[in-house]
DNA sequence: GCTTGTGAAACGTTTCACAGCA
DNA sequence: TGCTGTGAAACGTTTCACAAGC
C-alpha cells in the first residue's frame, strides 16, 4: 500500500532482532491477524486454526502460519491457536500491550475526525495534544470531553517532553506537511503518521506511514475501470 | 499496502489487458508518481527523468522505468519524461481522466471530514449522496454548499441510478460495515472504499480498498519499537 | 554527454508438501 | 484424525547492465 504501499512512505524493513528479517508484509497481516482475533474473541471463540484465519481475511493456511513462525512457535498441533494467547502475543509484537501518547498537527475536518476517532483509543493510541498553526484555531476546545486546548507551534517542544508523546500525526494541507514533519523530528518524535497527500523528507530511523485518501479512490477507479474494459484504453501504445 | 496491502483487503492483481499482467505495486505506485507529477508540474518543470522522480519518492530509477514501461513508452531518450504528457498518460491508465460519482454512507465524524475533503474533488471523485440508517441525522444538511442532504438507506437504489454513482466509501461504525457492503453490492455499486475496521465479504468483480487508521499507526508502533529496542522483546520464544 | 526500455540475474515472498505431535 | 512448523520449490518483484536513441 502500500500504501503501501498503501501507499506506504518509506521503503521498511521488518524488525531482525537477534534472528532473521521479517518481511514487511508479513507485519502488516499481524494488524490484520488482531483484528481479526479480537473480532473472534467478543463471538467467544477460543481456538482458532490458520485456515479459519486465513479464510476470514482471504489468505491460505500456510501463508498464516509462516507469518506467526516468524514471531515464536504460538500454536497447539492438533487444537489450533489459542485465541487469547495469540492476541497478547501479537500486542506485544507490535507494541500495543501498553498506552501510546499521540499528538495531532491540524485542527482542521480531518484532525477533527481524527480527534473523535474511537478506534484509536481501543487499540491504546491516545491522541492527547492537538497544534495548528492557524493563531485562530489555537485557544479552541475540540474533541469529546475531557476536551484539548489547540495549542499554537511554538508549545511543541514543551509539550512532547512534558507528556512523553512518541508518535505525530499530520492532517495538514500538502503545502506545509514538510515542514511539520521537520518540527516533529526536530522536537523528538519518534514515528509520524502522514495524511497529507504528499511525500515526506524524514530522516532515516523515524518511520513514516502516510495514508492518501485520493491515492485509493484512485487504485479503486484503475481497478473498477480494469473490470469494465475487456482492453484497456491504455494498451494502445501510440509511437510518439 | 500496501500494504497494501497498507493493508489492502482482496488480494488484487492488475489489469492485464491483451499484454503482460501488470504487478500491484507497479499500480499502486503509479498514483504516487501522479501526485509527484502534478505537483511538479505546479512548479513549472517541463520534463523529468526517471531518476528525478524515483529520488522524490525513494525508489531506484529502473523501478521508476519499468513501471511506467508496462503500460506504454512514454519517456524520450535523453530527454525523460514529458510531465505534462505523463500526468495526461497515468490519469488515462488510473480512469482518473474523468469525473467519477461517489457515494457516502455513514455521516459521522470520519463521513463529515470525507465530505469536506478537498483532495477527492481535484482527483476528479466527486461525493454526491450521503446515507446514514440513523433517522436523525436523516434530513441534515451537510458540507459546504451546495450541501447534501442526509439520505435514508431505503432511498440507495433510486439514488445510485438517478446519479450514475459507481464508487461507495463505508464509513460506519465496523459491526454494520458488512451489511452496508452487502446493500452497496446490491444495487450495483462498482468499487467500495471502506473505513471500518474489518475485512469485507464481496463478490469477486467488486473491488474493495480498505483503510483501516488504527491499523496504520499499529504499524508505526511496531517500527517505532524495532528501532528502540535492540533485542525485541517477542524474540524470547518461550515454550509453551 | 545524457536518457529510456528491456532481457537477465538477483532477490524476496508465497505456496507446497510433509514430518512431527496432540 | 487434525493441526502446526518448516525446508524446498514455485512464483513474483526488483535490480542490474547495456543496447539504442537524443
């Protein structure tokens, strides 16, 4: 997605600790496997094969297993996956099992949105500062209460060190996300995730995700028209 | 992402026309190389090499050429690229060469921020209905003007057909997601972007992108932590 | 000089197939 | 029987290296 990509920023590489690398989709599927647990554990499940994991999300077996095998040896021959077990495991793989402190650059529709986010606060992410450059957002009360002060960009600093927060989050226009993500990095942040629909100068061990809403209408329009076409309009290649 | 995957949802192959299959990430990356494009072209550059643009999105430029080279031959030998002719190029390949009608379900805090996003429109995806199966919010009046009234999902099929509509973006809460999918499929929808954090069901032929925010910054947990802790904790493989 | 487009090699990921265990 | 974990094979993607063209 990458993007990547999802349209996925930075080239990553999985995390070799002592042992061999993991692949970078592999970790992306250990999101998925977790929500996917977690979903299995509110229906009251307790054991889980890869095959029913694999189907849920569309995935084989084998592709399942080698995924966790990358991780530790989680499963029962014979049973299965113990449910639980496997959703604390993969928390702390990802880092998960414990509270993270988020700020929010952008007071705008999206930072809005974002604010008000559940899903976020469920998987231990709590966004608790929010800047805007805009001196009159600053002083504004957003968000469910207990409500955050918009602080102004000259409070960063201050503020990254007084609540420990390790992660940013940038929900502002494409024009001046750089230099946000400079004043992250410069500040301490240790990772930043990017919803400006551009391309982000970060320097090398501070990870950046960047999610382009436009960038998947479009995937979905290339792959929707793909279907509608039997040949392309883009197979004619014209000499120039 | 992708991962997708950024964790993209169906496991998505690229359109292969009457010539070779295309890679997904190829595709994927063809809409970053859009974006960079345009905004090059904002900055009056007239042509660009394959090096020039795989510098601005870390990528080698043979990746760069041979991505490109899978739809047609559109640089010039010593020269490069042309921008302008490679933007007009990539939308016609992407479908992004003409307006495409967008629906909206959920008109919550996310469905609010979508409506409002001013990237769709200029990609050319322009969000004209909104739904939500709440009947208090049916009736509101939404976004700037010209604002969209609230529909009741009773009223999709009429709407979608009356409109031309052929993309739906899910942004409702994850336990109706699936039925949204579902009703969306129903009445003809060609693509699903979804926001709910969960994976979809959906026939073969209805391509889905799934964005899951939370699952984004889990990722970044993830490396964040990589690079903080020089063994992994989860590398002590304890026996069971 | 510079650049693209492309076959071939290198690399990475997924799938297969089966030993081993409950 | 059913299931995991894993080496090996199959497959896909990226990088290399260079012929051809401006």
């Amino acid at each position: 997605m990458a993007d990547d990509l999802t349209p996925q920023n930075q080239p990553d590489r999985g995390a070799p600790g002592r042992g061999e690398a993991v692949p970078a989709p592999a970790v992306r599927r250990l999101s998925l496997y977790l929500r996917e647990l977690e979903s299995f554990l509110r229906r009251d499940r307790h054991t889980i094969s890869s095959k029913q994991l694999g189907d849920a999300l569309n995935l084989t077996d084998a592709q399942v297993r080698k995924d966790l095998a990358y991780f530790g040896q989680f499963g029962h021959p014979g049973i299965g996956y113990r449910v639980d077990e496997l959703v604390t495991r993969i928390r702390c793989i990802l880092g998960t099992d414990r509270i993270w402190n988020v700020l929010l650059v952008g007071a705008g529709n999206l930072g809005h949105a974002l604010l008000s986010y559940r899903g976020f606060g469920k998987k231990g992410f709590q966004i608790v500062a929010v800047f805007d450059s805009d001196p009159r957002k600053v002083g504004d009360r957003l968000g469910a209460p207990p409500q955050l002060v918009v602080q102004g960009m000259e409070q960063l600093a201050q503020t990254v060190a007084d609540q420990n927060i390790q992660l940013g989050i940038i929900a502002v226009p494409a024009d001046v996300a750089q230099d946000v993500a400079d004043a992250l990095v410069k500040v301490g942040i240790k990772g930043i995730l990017n919803f400006a629909p551009t391309s982000l100068n970060v320097p090398e061990g501070v990870p950046v995700a960047s999610v382009d809403l436009a960038v998947h209408l479009e995937q979905l329009a290339f792959r929707v028209s793909a279907n509608q076409l039997a040949t392309p309009r883009w197979s004619t290649n014209a000499a120039p």
